[in-house]
C-alpha cells in the first residue's frame, strides 16, 4: 500500500493542473490518504487477481489505480465527464499503461455487463433520485447492471449524518438496515469512512458479498 500511495502522491504534485478539474482529488496530494481508499486497497489485496473489476465514477483514477497495481487485469472504469476522462486515460497510461480500461460514459446506459466485483466509492448521485426507495432502487440497477457480481463495495453517506446538505441531501444517506434489506442473505462487512463533525459529513463503506 505504502509503495502506491508514495507514487500517486509524487504523480498528483506533479500534476496539480488535475485537480483544477476534479478538485476533490486534493486529498491524494496530502500525506494520509482517505480512509477508503485504504479500505479498497485492504480487501482487493486478499481477493483473486482473476476477477472482472467494474468500477463506477473513477473520477481521475485514484482508487482505480488499486486494481491497476494489484494486478488485476479485467478492469473496466466508468467516468462521464469527459475533460476528467481524457486525463485519467493519460494518468492511467503513464502510471501503468492501462488508460483502455476507462470509458467516458454513464454507467450503466442500456448494456448489461458479467462482473465478478463492483466498485463505487466517493460517489454520490442524489440528481438521480427523489426519493430514498429511488436511490437504493438505483443502487440495485448498478449492481444487477453488472451481471450480480460476488462482491460489491459500495461507499454511502450514511443516514446517522443529520444536518442539512443539499449536496448529500436526506434521501440518498443509507443506515446498514436500509443496506441489508437491499441485500437479504448477503455477508456485509462495513467501515466507517469519514465522520461528522471531523468530517463534512458521515460515511461507511460496505463489503456485500453473496454466501
């Protein structure tokens, strides 16, 4: 992990024109990366480096660079906008010769897709729903979208987060019942990511893994 970390955090410095476009991404310049993409990087490690990755929102790739320096070879990486998708493709390319896994497009558009993991952190789509029923509906179509792969990280802001966000508004924040019912007879493993009032807001990040 150390040895990923130090590399993306030298590559991000010499490329702050990069979070001009996806400023969020300042947080892989800073000495302690976030806590999720630890959590990532800790459960793909032990996880067979044969599986199909699908990875929603890549952003500049900071997370996606995980799978790329891990080993895993079946990786395909979603990122609608296009000017933050012309640069991970760069990024991905001078890391590790790997920018043809990112499609600039929205996932999961009208195709269906055979995964064996999904993978969607720091995310959040409230434009998409106006409802929580909605939201976590949508959550399901992501993952029935990618085939119902055996494992699925998925990264909320978490409903134990009250104050007002029209960013993160109410009806997108998921408890780990709301988790569940989604996933009735799954394994779910869950880490809290960030935390009110340290952070911004709360979030957990979920391991849903079929049994």
């Amino acid at each position: 992990m150390e040895v990923l970390r130090l590399l993306l955090r030298y590559y991000n410095l010499s490329h702050l024109d990069d979070m001009e476009v996806a400023p969020w991404s300042k947080q892989y310049c800073e000495d302690e990366f976030p806590r999720y993409w630890q959590v990532v990087y800790s459960i793909l490690e032990k996880l067979d480096r044969k599986l199909r990755i699908i990875e929603i929102g890549c952003g500049l790739g900071d997370v996606t660079t995980i799978p790329c320096y891990l080993g895993f070879d079946k990786v395909i990486s979603f990122e609608k906008n296009p000017e933050i998708s012309k640069r991970t493709v760069r990024r991905l390319d001078d890391l590790f010769n790997r920018g043809n896994i990112v499609n600039n497009q929205d996932y999961p558009g009208a195709a269906f897709y055979e995964s064996d993991l999904l993978l969607m952190v720091n995310c959040a789509y409230a434009d998409l729903a106006d409802s929580k029923d909605e939201y976590m509906a949508l959550m399901l179509d992501y993952y029935n979208h990618a085939g119902k792969p055996q494992y699925f990280i998925m990264e909320v802001v978490d409903s134990s987060y009250t104050q007002d966000n029209a960013q993160f508004p109410k009806h997108i924040r998921l408890s780990k019942e709301d988790v569940e019912s989604m996933f009735p007879g799954y394994k779910i493993s869950s880490w809290e990511t960030y935390k009110y009032p340290i952070n911004k807001k709360s979030k957990t990040l979920y391991l849903i893994e079929k049994v």
